[in-house]
C-alpha cells in the first residue's frame, strides 16, 4: 500500500512538473531586455525596432522598414497580457488600423515565440538576444505557395 501511495505521488508530481515547465512565463518584466532601439538592414533597406520601458505591465514598441527616401512599412507593436496570457500585438498602419495578437507560446532566458495560427501571414514570431548582444527576429508561417520566414537581425544603438 504503501509503494502505490508513493508511485502515485511521484506520477502526479511529475506530471504536474511537466505542466509548469513547459508553460511560457508570462511575466513581462522577463522581457526587459528588449528595452532599447535596435537598428538593422534588409538589402538596401534599413530596419528598426524601438521597444519602451514597461509601463503599467505592458511594453510598447514600434518597427518599421525605410529606404532613403521613404517609410516602407511600419507598425506600432506591444506585449501585453490578456487573460492572464501574455501575447505579442502588431498594430498594422493601414485603413483599418487592424491588429493581430500573437499569443506566448514558449520562452526561456533571452527568447521567446509567440504564436497566431489563424493569421493569414505570419503565424510565429520568434525574438532572440543573441550571446553578442544582438537581436535576432524570425517570422513565419504558410504563405501562398509553400512555407514562408524572413529574419531581421538588429544591433542596439540605444
């Protein structure tokens, strides 16, 4: 009796362990290394990425993509929790000002993936604070014709 006692207990802790190991740690103040503006390129183009303090646990952000002579793309980007689940939200500057949330799926140390399977394109988005200092950004997912990534890679300059 009890063995099974002891068997029992061992197997509930242990799935219990699983459970809360593998779930992402939603805590923001985890994310404090974002902190900063981190500039890259992509070709010819310049690429930028400008992430605030948190505040009011939320952190505020904005990216973007310019040339010489224009802004290509930008959006306005945050964490922030909802129902006690971190995500990921990209604010699109267009018409509709559309936005899409991109829920925490797994983060240890220095990196996190964030993930929204119903969005047309991407439906990861994964950050990366490199051992050099770096910041490596992947975003991903199906697209017409077949899988779809593109990497931007950023060094702080603030």
């Amino acid at each position: 009796m009890k063995k099974k006692t002891i068997s029992a207990i061992s197997i509930t802790l242990f799935i219990a362990c699983s459970i809360a190991c593998n779930k992402p740690n939603n805590d923001i103040v985890n994310f404090s290394w974002l902190e900063g503006k981190w500039e890259g390129n992509l070709g010819e183009m310049k690429t930028f990425t400008e992430w605030e303090p948190i505040k009011n646990n939320q952190m505020n952000g904005f990216a973007g993509i310019y040339s010489a002579e224009d802004t290509l793309f930008s959006e306005k980007i945050k964490f922030e929790l909802i129902d006690d689940e971190l995500n990921y939200i990209a604010m699109m500057k267009d018409s509709a000002n559309r936005f899409v949330a991109f829920k925490l799926i797994k983060s240890e140390n220095d990196s996190a993936t964030f993930e929204n399977l119903q969005n047309e394109y991407p439906q990861r988005v994964i950050y990366l604070k490199k051992s050099d200092g770096t910041l490596y950004i992947q975003i991903e997912g199906r697209r017409s014709g077949g899988q779809g990534k593109q990497v931007f890679d950023f060094k702080k300059v603030k």
